[in-house]
C-alpha cells in the first residue's frame, strides 16, 4: 500500500491537511472519507486496510479545526465552509484519478457534511455512505439553548462537547487508544452548534429529492448520534437506490467496535454492486 500526504487549499485559500491510501494491485474505485467532530484523518486504519486489500484507495482529509489542519478547534464561520472545502477536495481528487468511481463516505459529523454536499452537489458522485450519521445527537436543551445565544455574542466560546469517549466502541483496547489520541479533541464552538442545528433542519426539508445512491449504517446501541434519526431519513428519501443497515449492539464507531469486519464487509459488498452496475471489472474477475 501506497501512502501520500500534503496540503490542498480549501475554502478561503486555507491549507487543509489530507491522507491518502493506495492499493499495490489495481485500483478499481476511490473512497473519500469526512471524519467527525473531534476527530482526524487517521483514524480509520481498519477501513482503509481492509479497502485497499480488495482494490480500493481512500482519501480522507482533516476538517478545518481538526488535526493537522489549522483553525480554532471546533469552530467554523459558516456551514458552506465544511462544503467548499469538501467540494476542493473531491476536485483534487478527480484531478488526481482517472476516472473511477469516487463514492463520499461521512462518518458521524462527516456524515451530515457528506449528506449536505449531496443534496447540493450530487454529480459527482457514485454513491454516499453515511456512518453513524449526525442528524440527532445527544445534546442537553439548555446547551443547545445557550449555544444559540452564545453563537449570536460570542460565537467562538468554546465547551467541552460532554461526549463520553467509551460510547465509541464496546473494545476497551480501543477506548483507551481513543484517550491517547493526542490529535482527538472535544472541543464544539457556539457557532458550529448553531450552524450545525440549521443544517439539520436544512436537511430534513431536502433529504426526499436527494439522487444519489445511499447506504446508511448505524449501531442501534449508539447514545451519541441517534439511530432513529437515520431511520427516519431512510424513509424521506423518495430515491429508490437506497439501503439501510442497523446493528443493534453496536456504539458510534462502526469502524472501531467489536464487530467492525462485519460493517466493513456490508459496505464492501454495496460498493462491489454499485461497481457492477456501472460496468467496472472488479479486481478479482
């Protein structure tokens, strides 16, 4: 496996940091991958190993206020820049591949800025796959309320997100790795709170006309991101290529729990399909 990384320039020239994974055989498709709050590039070595065994690159980027990237932790301006700057780094990406298929995968809050740029920019794409995404969380009423207060005043006070690192995964060994993460944090803006809540509703409003086909993974034990929310979305969503898969004991990193082989096979076999479908000569035929 090949491993490349740099800088591409994002929304308003910033410098975002990006990863890249490279299989040594033949390369039959591009994931992008959009991590979460708090979260960073490198934290999804499972999902890239086991893509790039069966053909498959993956690109995946620090948000703006995350990891290697620069900016306040945890903070945006506006919901567009998460947008743009995914809209440079697919383009970087086309730039960088010839022509295969490039399917968006958001993880958590990565799934809400995947599912947003969907709903407006869907050409691109081939597909979307949403872990665990964000479109309810578990927020108390009144920092939600303060949050909207402090996001007209104050709009950089920052808070603890109160996100209990252990609702990430059942594997003890993982939750600790999580803790020595030096590159994780917990830090949420008022004005990314605020932003993040229009963005939802935004969402809600649109999700029926969005045309790109769709597979939504979720762990129904998740207490950080709600999997009722991902039902109901299921269910919007007028376009017929659509899938949905729920593992009931399962917590927020699908990509890190006890039975991440088993979601990482499901979300193999979707894009085998869709490959298919689009007439590409897998690795293994």
């Amino acid at each position: 496996m090949k491993h490349n990384q740099g800088n591409f320039s994002g929304a308003g020239k910033i410098e975002l940091y990006y990863q890249s994974w490279h299989p040594d055989c033949h390369i039959r498709g591009i994931v992008a991958i959009v991590h979460g709050l708090g979260g960073h590039s490198d934290i999804f070595g499972n999902l890239v190993e086991f893509l790039s065994d069966r053909g498959i690159a993956v690109y995946s980027f620090d948000l703006r206020g995350h990891g290697r990237s620069p900016g306040q932790r945890g903070y945006i301006n506006d919901w567009s820049e998460f947008r743009e700057d995914l809209k440079a780094f697919l383009q970087f990406i086309i730039t960088q591949e010839n022509r295969l298929p490039l399917f968006l995968l958001g993880q958590s809050l990565g799934g809400t800025i995947a599912l947003d740029y969907a709903l407006h920019y869907p050409s691109q794409l081939q597909g979307l796959i949403l872990l665990s995404p964000a479109l309810k969380v578990s927020v108390s009423p009144i920092k939600s309320l303060l949050g909207s207060i402090f996001s007209r005043f104050m709009p950089r006070f920052t808070s603890d997100t109160g996100f209990d690192l252990a609702a990430g995964s059942r594997d003890p060994q993982v939750v600790a790795a999580f803790a020595r993460d030096s590159l994780r944090h917990a830090q949420g803006t008022a004005r990314l709170a605020t932003q993040f809540w229009q963005t939802v509703t935004w969402i809600e409003v649109n999700a029926a006309t969005l045309e790109v086909p769709l597979l939504i993974l979720h762990g129904g034990a998740d207490s950080v991101t709600m999997p009722e929310s991902s039902r109901r979305l299921f269910e919007t969503i007028n376009f017929t290529d659509k899938e949905i898969r729920e593992y009931p004991e399962s917590y927020h990193e699908l990509h890190h729990d006890l039975n991440y082989q088993e979601v990482l096979a499901d979300m193999e076999h979707w894009i085998d399909r869709h490959q298919r479908e689009l007439g590409v000569v897998l690795n293994n035929e």
